[in-house]
C-alpha cells in the first residue's frame, strides 16, 4: 500500500510564505512518521504554478486544477492522495473533483474540521480573504466562473458536507449553511458525546443517498491551542484534542470509505514547540489504518 503526499506550498497565492512553509514540516514530522510506522510507502508530488505575476485568486484556481488532477492520477495508479496545503480552499476543492474525477461517480461526501466555516462569499466576508471563502465555492455559492471552468467539478450538495469543530462562525455562514443543509457539529458534540453518536445518522443518511467515499478535510486549527499547539494566526481556543479526531476516523471508516484526505493550514512561526506535527501524525496513522482495511477489504 502507497500514500502519496500531494504538497502545495502555497498561501494566498504566494509559495513558501506563512501557512505555506507549513507543509514540509507537516509531511515531514506527521505524514512521514506514520506512514513508515503503518508499513505504507510514501511518494511525494509538488504542485507548483508558474506565473509571470502574483495574484491570489488566479494562483488559487490553477492550484485548483493542479491538485484535482494529482489526486486523480494517485488514485487511478491505486495509491492513497494525502494533500499536504497551506490554504484549505485548494486542498478541498482539488480533493473532492479529483475524487470525484476518478471515481467516475457524484458518491462523494465531505467531512470538514476547522475552526472556521470558511464559509463566506465576497458579498458577506469583512476581510476579503479568498480561503475564508473555501466551503462556499465548493457548494458552488460563489466564483462560480472560475469554478465552471475546473475539469470535472460540480457543486457539492450540503446535506453531504459535515463541518466539525469550528468555533468563529459569522451569522452570514450560519444562514448559508442553513440554506444549502450542510452539518454542523460543534466541538461539544464529540467532547461531551461520543463520536459514534454525533455522526452515525449524518453517515446513515450519506450511506442512503448513495454516498460510498469521504473526503476527510483536517485544518489543524481544529485542535485546542492550549492543549496541543497553536496551529496558526487565526487560532481559536477550546478546540478538539486528537483523540477526538481520531475516534471521528474510527468511526467514518466503519460505515464509507475514506477515499482522500489533507491536512492544511499549518504555520510553524505560531508553533515554536512544534506540537502541532506530532497530534497531525495521530490522525494520518488513524486515516491509513482505517484505509488499510478498506484495501483489504476490497
């Protein structure tokens, strides 16, 4: 069994700046580590665009199409697409066309962790940050040119989008998540109750609408910076412990197949302890474990 890491180095369009030099840590002290200890080897691919001049959206949408089709082509050659991002719109659109591409099938659903909804539309954000805009494109509720122009991506239903542990939610994203259907689940939902009871009736009624894969999206601002690590500028407190996240894994892997996943949004400057790799490497074990089963299983 082979993971391959798809690495995008970048943030708001610029490579190896803030949340970008996050990537290589995050596949070097998490993704490596465990995949070495499950017994899986690992290929790593770059994405990289070249471009005369900067400009975040531009930058954004050929990530886009880059990372859609490297996770098409791991999947096609049967490895697992682990993306490795610094700005989770790339990660989890590329992701989920790319799973969609190769599957041939609209059998996708989405698992988001975040403490953010990153939700927005450039009608409702304040701060104009296009990553603060990833879930709405993905739903096909904003950039609706660029995104047509993707090869192989349609929007993505909301009741097929679970957003787990976001804590800095505006009352726009509350009324858009509202409208499209998309899950939401707080952290008390996995710290005060168990995994198994917050997400079994969301993968029962996937499982019924013909869902057969899961695209498992971890922005590692998720987790609690008190307790693990801050993971970057926009850090929120009272977050997830990994253990939450990996009982979460446990328990998708039970009911659907996770067919990709990334982790994003690492900045090593707001972790000089550098806790955050560590708590990413519990769940990339716990993602391969489950994977692994899946393969054997098949």
């Amino acid at each position: 069994m082979r993971v391959q890491t798809i690495e995008v180095p970048y943030d708001s369009g610029w490579r190896d700046r803030r949340m970008g030099r996050g990537v290589a840590p995050l596949v070097d002290q998490a993704v490596s580590p465990a995949a070495r200890a499950a017994g899986w080897s690992m290929r790593r691919h770059r994405v990289d665009v070249k471009a005369p001049f900067t400009v975040e959206a531009a930058t954004a949408f050929a990530l886009h199409r880059e990372t859609a089709t490297a996770v098409a082509a791991t999947l096609d050659e049967g490895a697992f697409p682990l993306v490795v991002s610094g700005n989770c719109n790339v990660a989890a659109i590329g992701a989920v066309t790319g799973l969609r591409r190769s599957r041939g099938a609209d059998d996708v659903a989405l698992l988001w962790l975040d403490a953010h909804a990153d939700c927005e539309t450039p009608e409702t954000t304040e701060s104009a940050f296009l990553d603060g805009m990833g879930l709405a494109m993905l739903a096909g509720e904003c950039w609706r040119g660029p995104m047509a122009a993707l090869p192989g991506f349609a929007p993505l239903a909301g009741p097929r989008v679970a957003l787990i542990g976001a804590r800095q939610v505006s009352e726009a994203e509350v009324a858009l998540m509202r409208r499209l259907g998309i899950h939401a689940l707080p952290v008390a939902a996995l710290t005060e109750a168990s995994a198994a009871a917050a997400l079994t009736p969301i993968l029962t009624d996937w499982r019924r609408d013909g869902v057969r894969a899961v695209y498992l999206h971890v922005d590692v601002d998720v987790f609690d910076p008190a307790k693990v690590a801050p993971a970057n500028c926009f850090a929120e407190p009272n977050g997830l412990m990994p253990a939450h996240v990996r009982d979460l894994v446990a328990v998708v892997g039970r009911a659907l197949s996770i067919g990709a996943m990334a982790l994003t949004a690492y900045d090593p400057d707001c972790d000089p302890d550098r806790g955050v790799p560590p708590a990413a490497a519990e769940i990339v074990a716990a993602v391969l474990e489950t994977a692994g089963v899946s393969a054997v299983r098949r």
